[in-house]
C-alpha cells in the first residue's frame, strides 16, 4: 500500500536542507551516545519513550544516483503497538512505505503515520527528528507520539477513580514511561489513598454476590475505616475469593508491599519498579471484579432461565 507512493514527495516530512550548523544538537548527542547499543526503527518507535536521542542502526540505505547527488532511503517498516480499538496488541502499518533524501541533508523532522492493519481505524502519529550518520545508522529523536507512549491505562481502572483523579494517575502513567520512579510511585499512592474506600466497595460487592464469608466482609467493613491503605489491609486477615487471587497470591497483599515503602529513602529505579507493580496490579484486580460480576450475572439468569424453563 504505502510502497506504491514512494515517488510522491511527503507532506508529511518537513525536510531541513541546511547541512552541519544545523544538525549541531543532533551530532553532539550522536557522539555521546556512540557507545550505546543501537536499535532497530522498529524497536525505537514501539519502545522508546520521548525525550532522548537513540541510535538507530537500520532507519535508511544508501542509493547511489548517476546525474544526481545521492540519496538515503528511508523505511518504514511494520510495527507491533497496542490498539485501543481492537483492545490487544496489533501490526500497524506505516501510510507511506519510505522517504528519500538528498545525502547532503544530515537532518530531517519525520511526523510518520502508522494504521492498524486490523480494524484500520486507530492511528498512531510521531513526531521523530533524524540526524543521519555516515555509517548507515542515525541518531533519531522522539519529540513524541500520539497516543501517548505505552501502552494505556484500561478505562476501568480509571472509572474508579473518576474525572480528577484518573488525570493525576494518568500523570503517573506518564512518568512511569519516562521512567521518573519517585513521581510515578507518588502520583499512584495519593490516587490509591484517595480511591481506598471505593476499592473496597468494589471488593466488598462482588463478595457478597459470590457468598463470601461474613468473616471477610466484615474484616473489609473495618479496613474501610482506616485511613491509610497500609493499616486497612492489615486489618483483612480472611483470604479473598479464589477468583480476585493473582497467581494464587492476594492482591491486596502484593499493593500493601509495595505502597508501604517510604519514598525518601527508595532509589527512583525501585519506586519506578514499585510503581509499575501497583498499578498492574491494581489494573489486574478491577478486571477480576470486573469479570466476577459478569460471571455471577450470567449464573444468574442462566439459573432464572432454567427455573423458568421447568414452571
Ligand atoms: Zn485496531
């Protein structure tokens, strides 16, 4: 599809024709990061996070041109990124297969378009500068994408914590891409502390509809009254239904881990760990009550339907 426009020229490539005074920013961190492992296109855009110049071995080829200057050859190969549509990993197609430029030209800003090649619907936009090197490689850097790196928070999840606090734990999904540990960690403990109570409604409604001791639901009445999360998890000492277990571990054990550590002490790559473990897991359990409830409604009427089935 995109290889049958290769001699269109793009509009969607601003090209910088100035050669070694502008590429100065380029080259300086080209230099820098030398020594770095370089990645393919491909690894770059589906896993590196805004901000930071990368090495990119594989980006364009040399064509040698026999009246003209010669070109690099840019290509854009297929990509695996999560679809919000489809709602699971998918191949995304670039719109345009490759771009061509002049050798002289050391920097280009590439805005490259990808399609989900499965629903065809969700798109997924960057915004790349390009310092070319000599050598076949680059140095390309992420101004950013659109969606936003990662792969999202589930609406679920932030369902729970409405309109004011989904956008601080959003805040915290963005720094946990940009690998900020400390403020990711914060961001998601003030959430959590502040959706304590609605957490435990949730866990305590699917306990009653799938029969749940009175023991546990009590135990989870009182944690409610605690104020910190910590000390409300310290009070359940029932196990959960089997069903809310991750790996046959308590989830609520597994946030109380890792909410009760102290932030001034933690390096940042501990809390960015920490961080990414609350809000998975946090993430896995609304999806588990989620999926209890459905599983008890459709108990439900298949029950209702056979009793009516017998009148
Ligand atoms: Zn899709």
């Amino acid at each position: 599809m995109a290889e049958a426009e290769n001699d269109v020229p793009n509009e969607d490539v601003l090209e910088e024709t100035s050669t070694v005074a502008a590429s100065e920013d380029a080259s300086t961190e080209a230099a820098a990061n030398k020594s770095e492992q370089s990645l393919s296109f491909k690894e770059f855009l589906e896993g590196t996070h805004p901000s930071v110049f990368k090495p990119v071995h594989d980006l364009w080829e040399k064509k040698v041109r026999v009246h003209t200057e010669d070109e690099r050859e840019l290509t854009f190969s297929d990509i695996r990124l999560h679809c919000r549509i489809c709602e699971g990993e998918r191949t995304f197609r670039a719109t345009r297969g490759s771009d061509e430029y002049r050798w002289s030209t050391r920097k280009v800003n590439l805005h490259p378009i990808y399609l989900c090649g499965d629903c065809q619907n969700e798109t997924k936009y960057y915004a790349l500068q390009v310092a070319f090197g000599d050598d076949g490689g680059s140095q390309v850097y992420k101004f950013g994408e659109i969606p936003a790196f990662g792969i999202p928070v589930s609406n679920r999840l932030l369902r729970l914590f409405g309109n004011e606090d989904a956008s601080l734990f959003l805040k915290g999904r963005q720094c946990e891409n940009l690998g900020y540990g400390v403020a990711a960690f914060a961001y998601y403990r003030r959430v959590v502390e502040n959706h304590k109570n609605d957490l435990f409604n949730e866990i305590i409604k699917v306990c009653r509809t799938v029969g749940a001791s009175a023991e546990l639901i009590n135990e989870l009445e009182a944690a409610k009254r605690e104020i910190s999360f910590s000390k409300s998890i310290e009070k359940i000492k029932a196990g959960l239904p089997e069903g809310l277990l991750i790996d046959g571990h308590n989830p609520l054990n597994a946030l109380h881990n890792a909410l009760s550590v102290g932030l001034h002490n933690e390096a940042d790559e501990d809390c960015l760990s920490d961080a990414q473990a609350v809000r998975l897991v946090l993430g896995e359990l609304v999806d588990r009550i989620a999926l209890l409830k459905q599983e008890n409604r459709e108990l439900t009427n298949a029950v209702q339907r056979l009793l009516a089935k017998k009148k």
